[in-house]
C-alpha cells in the first residue's frame, strides 16, 4: 500500500489500536504538509497528524530513521516511507516538494524520470533596517537562477534624512522599484518585464533617496526559477 496503513487481520483483537494508527497516518500523509525537510531534531512537543522529513543525521527519537516521514501520534512517531512521486507542501520554505525516490525536490514544478526539473523558490525575511544611506539586507538571490522579480512591504515606519527609496541589488539599485514609501504598509512589487538570470549569488539591497536611513522593519521576498541537473 502506498500510505503503509496497517490492516485489520481476521479475528484481530484490540482492533482499534490498528484502526487508530491507520487514522493518523491518513492525517498525517493526505494533502501532506511537512513542517520541515531539514531539521534534525525532533520538537519538543508532539502534535498529533503534525508530520516532519527526517534528513540525514538526525538524532533523539528520529535516530536511524533518515528519509521517512515522521507522523506525530499519541505523543510519540510513526515513521512512514514516502514514495517516488509523493507531493507536500514544506511549511518553512514556503513551497511545494516532491520526493524524487532519494529526497525531497523542493519548489518542483516538474521531476523527469531522469530527474531533470525545473523549480521555483524563494527567500524571505523581515528584518530591522540599520543606518546608512544602502542597507544590506542579506535577503540572497542563489547563484544560477532566473529571477522574476522581488517584493517589500514596511512593517515600521523608515525613519532618517531620506524622502523615498530604491529596492534593488548591487548591479543595479533601483530593479525593484524606486521612489518607494517610509510610512507602514508602504510597499513594492516588483515584477520584472524581462526575468533576469544571476550567475552570481547576490543580495538585496535597500537605497536611500534624498538621505540616509536610520531604523525601521521590512518584509522583504525574491522569487526566482531554476533548472535541476539530472540525477
């Protein structure tokens, strides 16, 4: 079976228990949503139908069990197989994922059988800006993607000498939008018209026009497309 839920065997007593353990599994494995592919450790506290990907190296209860799905139950795990093909959605990338029979492809948008796929992804962050004129925010754009474009909005107001500002990377300080907001909720979208392909990892970077910045908080997020090499 392709879920592994346990069946009921002819005559079997304490039926329930087989029953129970097949429930949470279906809970856990249907529509799938996993909170993480890459923490090693297990959470303090067990939520039942809460499910995590054990990678490789981890340790506590999830010792030995790399590769599996880890379904919260009863206070403690069950440890499930996933399969090739199998979709979830990963809670703290923000994107869908597909197990390509070794690991989880994470942002698959296609996985051929020789494991060539094309991905999105995405980093985000809300961060405290700190003075200067161009703030580094340490938002990443990876090496060898195509980006299609970046987006901000202002959580607290940015306060300093500037009128407005630029949202853009090193090569080009403005790509993102320019004569943006200070006040809260001021925001950008900034959707290219033509996506751009870096060859070189960079950062985002924040400018500003008319003076410096002083303080304040922003949500920052780039979005960008990448190619998977065959396996």
């Amino acid at each position: 079976m392709r879920l592994q839920l346990p069946l009921l065997q002819p005559a079997q007593a304490q039926k329930h228990v087989t029953v129970n353990e097949a429930l949470m599994r279906l809970d856990g494995l249907a529509n799938a949503v996993l909170e993480s592919v890459s923490t090693p450790i297990p959470p303090a506290a067990v939520i039942d139908g809460q499910s995590w990907a054990v990678p490789q190296g981890a340790s506590d209860s999830w010792a030995g069990q790399a590769g599996r799905i880890a379904v919260g139950a009863n206070g403690g795990w069950i440890f499930v197989n996933p399969s090739r093909g199998m979709r979830a959605f990963v809670a703290d990338r923000g994107a869908e994922a597909i197990f390509d029979g070794q690991a989880w492809f994470v942002g698959a948008a296609t996985l051929g059988i020789l494991g060539a796929g094309l991905a999105f992804g995405m980093s985000e962050a809300e961060v405290t800006v700190e003075a200067g004129t161009v703030f580094d925010t340490a938002i990443a754009i990876p090496a060898n993607v195509m980006v299609i474009g970046a987006v901000a909005r202002v959580t607290q107001v940015l306060t300093g000498s500037l009128q407005t500002w630029r949202f853009g990377t090193a090569d080009s300080d403005n790509r993102f939008g320019q004569g943006l907001g200070k006040d809260i909720g001021s925001w950008a979208r900034g959707m290219l018209g033509t996506p751009m392909t870096y060859y070189a990892g960079t950062n985002l970077l924040m400018t500003g026009e008319g003076g410096g910045f002083t303080g304040g908080r922003i949500k920052l997020a780039v979005h960008w497309m990448e190619l998977r090499l065959p396996d």
